[in-house]
C-alpha cells in the first residue's frame, strides 16, 4: 500500500501542529504581508488513522505550503475543543472498535459538521470515516452505529472483505488510484448525495455489484480509497486547497516561489509514477 511518492514525500514533510485552543482563533483577512493561514482539522487521528490515511494530511499541508499558504493542523480527538476556524476536514479509516470509541463525540459535533458541509466546506472522509458520515453503519454481526447524516448513504457490514488496488474512473479529477480494504457495503440514496466515480471490477467499491465508488455532496469527499490516497493524487488534494482558500480568502491564488514551482514539478512527477504503479497492480 505504500508507494515511491508516500515514503518521498513523507521524508520532505516536517507536520505543523497546533493544539485546537487559542492558536485555532479566527484571523482577518491576510494582506500581502500576512500568512495566509488555513485552519485544517484532522478527525480523530488517534482512533481513525489506519493504512496510512494521515499521509493525506501531510501532503495538504506540504502542498499548501508550497503555494504559499501557512496551513495549520488541527489533531481533534475526543472532548478537544473545536476549533473557531475550520477549512477543510480530513478523516481516516479506522476498524470497528475505533468507530464505536468516537460515535458520541462525533454526535456531539454532528451541527458543527452539518454548517461547515452546507457552506461548502471542503471535506475528504475516508473508510471509517466515510460510513459515519452517512445515515448509519450496521456491522456483520447486527449492531447499528448511527451516523451523522451529511452523506445520504447506508453501509451495512458482510463476512467478505474487498481488499486490493482500485481505480476511481470520476469526472472531476480522472482516474483516481489507490488500496481498498473494507467489509461494508455503502449504498446511496440520492437527495444530493452522488457516486464519486466507477469502478471496473465486480466486487469492488461502494458495494461489489453496482460499479460505485465513494459519494459527493457539495465540498465532501468519501471514499474507500487508502493508500494514502492524495500523495498519488495531487489533482484531489490541490481541489481540496483550492476550495479552502477560495472560501476563506475569496480566491485561489497560489505563490509558489521558483523553488517551490521545481518542488511542485518533482512531487507531481512522483506521484504520476506511483499512481501508474498501483494502476498496474492486481487486485
């Protein structure tokens, strides 16, 4: 599941964190001589952090920084303080158990999340994740964990795993590659929710027989795709910055110095090799 481009970019990245008090205030409207800050919030990262789901936020933030933005990470956990200024949400996988541990925290947050999708927040919700976004997740042994309900999607859990490389055929951002390895089967029940992309393959995706895989709504992102999967796929992760800062600043307007535009180049390099990789993999 790792790839050229995780561990290369991994190596590159030194993670900015602030703790979600006092540094994640709201601040103005940065002027040529500010940082031009953005707030990101990683969900949960101590109980939904499998198969390498936290390289999503080191390449947003290495990203962005690149194109001359100060983001700062946000790690929430359970019974953390919110912080005021929220950009962008990125959520990882996490097994069962990790998912019963966090349901009553994320209800706790459930409006916060409900404002900042509907004002187009741009989120990227993997797995886990995914699920608890939805209307509820049932396990393979019967019991049903309730979701949130930004996704109208339902995910009921099966004896047989879908594990192995997958492409993402989607509209937006092309092929999209990356490792599934999940148990439920996600369906969608329309009303603004839609599939991300398809897949190819029988048993695979959203559920194993009809050929989705992930949902949209708005700025939010799910997915099964681990991997992880921006560091191999910049376009979705350069969408994710550009909302952001179009929402907070009224525009997307990267500076990346000479250095950086070389260092952008080298990453996307990187990361169209690993994706071609991985696309070539089997299942």
């Amino acid at each position: 599941m790792s790839s050229i481009a995780d561990s290369e970019i991994a190596r590159n990245q030194t993670e900015r964190v602030a703790g979600p008090t006092a540094e994640a205030i709201t601040k103005p409207a940065a002027t040529a001589a500010e940082p031009r800050v953005l707030d990101i919030v990683s969900l949960y990262p101590r109980d939904m952090n499998i198969y390498g789901d936290s390289g999503n936020v080191l390449t947003v933030r290495r990203r962005a920084e690149l194109y001359g933005y100060a983001p700062v990470i946000h790690h929430y956990n359970q019974g953390d303080a919110w912080p005021e200024r929220v950009d962008m949400i990125l959520g990882g996988g996490g097994q069962d158990q990790g998912q019963g541990t966090i349901t009553d925290d994320l209800f706790r947050r459930s409006d916060d999340l409900h404002a900042l999708a509907d004002a187009g927040c741009p989120m990227l919700l993997i797995c886990g994740m995914y699920q608890l976004f939805g209307n509820y997740f049932q396990t393979a042994e019967g019991t049903r964990l309730p979701g949130i309900g930004v996704l109208n999607v339902t995910t009921v859990g099966q004896p047989h795993r879908m594990i192995g490389n997958l492409v993402d055929h989607t509209d937006e951002f092309g092929d999209v590659v990356g490792y599934e390895n999940h148990s439920g089967q996600t369906f969608l029940h329309g009303d603004g929710t839609r599939p991300w992309g398809v897949v190819d393959e029988d048993g695979t995706g959203n559920n194993g027989t009809d050929h989705t895989e992930g949902a949209r709504r708005n700025a939010v992102i799910g997915t099964y795709l681990h991997g992880s999967v921006l560091p191999k796929n910049p376009r979705v992760a350069d969408y994710l910055i550009r909302i952001a800062a179009q929402n907070r600043y009224g525009a997307f307007d990267p500076r990346p110095s000479a250095e950086a535009t070389r260092e952008l180049s080298r990453l996307d390099d990187l990361a169209a090799r690993a994706a071609k990789v991985a696309a070539s993999r089997p299942r």
